[in-house]
C-alpha cells in the first residue's frame, strides 16, 4: 500500500490537485451505502486513480438520519429527495444503494439527468425494469456515460484470479459448475419482517438478494450464459412480527435452489438460503473442466483452491493458492504477500474498476446488460419453481 498521505489541510491530499474529481452523490446509507462509502473513501488513497472520487453529497429521507450517516461516512452534504440529488451540479455520478423498487426509476432519472450511475444489485425487481435500465444505459454510453451493476464479488481478488486461470485455459472445457450462497439471519422466526421479506420492496427474497449474486458470479467465471434452469423455491417462515408491532405475511422465498444449463453443455447448481444454519456469508464455488478443478468460499476470501488434472495422479490433488501476491488482481497496490484483504475491499475495487472505465471510456463490467442478464436468470427461476414443472412426485 502506498504511504499514508497527510492532509494538505483544506481535504485535498498532496498530489491529487491535479486529477479531475468525480463527484458521488450516493441515495441510502444503510448496510450498502455504508459499504460503497467505504469504497469511494479509500479507493483513490490505495490506488492511483486518474479521477479522485469526492464523497460530494448523501441523501436519505430522515434529515437528522441522513446527517448523522454524512458525519459518520465523511459525506460533505445531504439531501432528503433523490431528485434533488440527481438535479445538483456538483454531482457526477449518482450511487444506488436503495432496496430494489427504487432501482429503476433513480438509475434511469440519473442517466436522463447525464450522470454516470452506480446500482446495487440485483438491477432491478422485473425483467421489464432491468431492460428499461439496460437500454438507458446503452443510450447514455453514446453520449459518454457509464453505468455498472454491483456485483461486488466479482472483485475479490480470488474470484479474479479464478477468472483469469479459466481464460488461461487452465480447467480446459468446464463441466460443472457448482455455486452456493448460505446465509443464517432468518432462521429464528421471530426475527422480524424488514422490507427485504416484502416483495413489493425487495423483489424476491434470497434468490434476489444471494442467488443474484451466484448466478453473477456463475455467469462470468464459465464466460457465458445459462441456456435454462430448473428450480425449486420455498418459504419455510410465512408470517413475522412486524418491527411496528403485529404479524405480516412473507411474500418472498426463503431459499431457492435450481439447476441450470450453460450453452456450451457445462451443467450447473445453485442454492441460495438464509436458513443454512450456522453458515454466515457463505458464498462457494466449484467449478471442475476436463484439465482441472478450482475452489472458493468467501469465508476464506484470500484463498483459492486449485487441482491439476494434468499432473501425474500419484501427487496431483487440490492445494491452496494464497491469494495475497503482488502478481494477484488488485494486489499489487495492498500489503506485502499474507497480509490479507476482506469483505470491504471488494467495493474499494468496485470504485477502482469504475474510475478507471469512466476516464478511460471503456464500459465498465458489469453493466447494466449483465444485470439484465441475471434478471432474467431470476425470473425463469421463479417461473420455474412456480410451475412445478422439473420436480418430479416419488410415488411410492
Ligand atoms: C444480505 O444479507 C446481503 O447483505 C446481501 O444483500 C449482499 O448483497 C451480500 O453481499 C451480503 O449479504
């Protein structure tokens, strides 16, 4: 990492008066927004950037809310209407850290408005809104705006790695592709009923908010997409206290599995829970090819799991490869080798990468096409697990 930077006194650090800022305006300061604020704050002190990012404005609609997260996150001003955030001059790109039901309408008022525009995932909550979105973003790309998708996980620097060791040809022709993401939160059922339980809010329930991310990271790592799926979706807990008081009905899935075709013919699994009991973030992936198998659990993020199948079998077998050299993505900029990253860094890349494709005109990855892409995922997922028609009765 480079040397701490002192401050020049007036917030700008030596150095960096020459580089062009990018002004964030960011919309929700909860979990995510805390995360992107994190990765705005640091990205240009770690990497050398060619734009600096500025943590220009934060809105949220409690005023007193809104101010205290600006202090905490180092925001230097506040709004309470996302459309005054969009309408602002000193606001370069707008940053959606909102549930779902938002998504559409502040990412494609931001691309009308000449923004360029970060948006959590997943895109949206339908397919018609992430193809809204997609077609903006195309439309803004002419008119040199960027706009990109959060899949975050992408950014770990073991996923990247994984990544380039499969285009390098390292697994040869994929067969399986094996993905999971376990969570725990809702297993008590008196845990209550918060908007990511609300379709209408959330759009779906885990298969959204975690299978988004699998199928992402699924989609990117085979280098193609799913041809079809066939799944299975359940709500173990159908009714929860409401934080105001009272019950409520669930209306999303509480976990979903399904199994999927990749054009090439490589086969795939997925399963999405917040009822893996004991499993707190746990994203895995295993992908095995014809010349070798690589593993993943982003509860061992720095680690990457490699098997040679070309080796002689008397001492081939997985090891680990430590994911923490110079010559590893996003690396080269962190600690010396063992000196490992963690869950937040992945949104310090997210920036990086978006600076970059932004001063350098490329589309950044993933765009909002990806987003659709997954978005479409989802919905044949859910329309799958609706008809039933894959899951076959054992009679007995
Ligand atoms: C859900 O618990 C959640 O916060 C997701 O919404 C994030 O996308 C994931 O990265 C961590 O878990």
């Amino acid at each position: 990492m480079a040397a701490p930077q002192s401050s020049a006194g007036d917030g700008t650090r030596p150095g960096l008066e020459d580089k062009p800022p990018l002004r964030i305006g960011m919309v929700g300061y909860a979990f995510m927004g805390a995360a992107h604020s994190q990765g705005w704050r640091t990205a240009g002190r770690v990497f050398d950037l060619p734009r600096e990012p500025v943590l220009s404005v934060l809105c949220g609609r409690d005023a007193d809310a809104v101010r205290a997260a600006a202090e905490r996150h180092g925001w230097a001003a506040t709004e309470t209407d996302w459309r005054a955030l969009i309408a602002r001059d000193d606001v370069d790109l707008v940053d959606v850290c909102t549930p779902g039901d938002s998504h559409a309408e502040i990412a494609l008022a931001a691309l009308a408005a000449g923004k360029h525009v970060l948006c959590e995932k997943p895109l949206a909550n339908t397919v018609e809104e992430a193809e809204a979105m997609a077609e903006a973003a195309e439309a803004a790309y002419a008119r040199g705006k960027s706009a990109m998708v959060g899949f975050n996980y992408r950014r770990v620097p073991a996923v990247a790695l994984a990544r380039r060791m499969i285009t390098e040809g390292r697994l040869g022709t994929l067969r399986h592709v094996r993905v999971s993401y376990l969570q725990d939160w809702l297993v008590d059922p008196e845990s209550p009923l918060t908007w990511r339980l609300r379709k209408e809010a959330a759009g779906s329930g885990a298969l959204g908010d975690l299978g988004a991310h699998v199928i992402d990271v699924a989609q990117y790592l085979a280098g193609e997409r799913l041809a079809g799926v066939s799944a299975l979706t359940e709500t173990f807990v159908r009714q929860r206290p409401l934080p105001e008081g009272g019950s409520g009905p669930v209306t999303v899935d509480d976990a979903a599995l399904f199994t999927g075709r990749f054009a090439s013919g490589a086969l795939a699994s997925f399963e999405a829970t917040r009822y893996a009991t004991g499993r707190k973030n746990a994203l895995r992936i295993e992908l095995n090819g014809e010349r070798g198998s690589l593993a993943f659990d982003l509860e061992r993020l720095n680690e990457l799991s490699f098997h040679d199948g070309t080796e002689p079998g008397a001492h081939a077998g997985f090891r680990r490869i430590l994911v923490t050299e110079p010559d590893h993505p996003y690396l080269d900029a962190w600690w010396p080798p063992g000196h490992g990253l963690g869950y937040e860094h992945t949104f310090v890349h997210q920036a990086r990468d978006l600076v970059h494709a932004i001063a350098e005109g490329r589309r950044p990855v993933p765009s909002f096409a990806d987003g659709l892409e997954v978005q479409r995922v989802l919905a044949a997922v859910e329309e799958s697990a609706a008809k039933n028609s894959v899951y076959t009765p054992i009679v007995f």
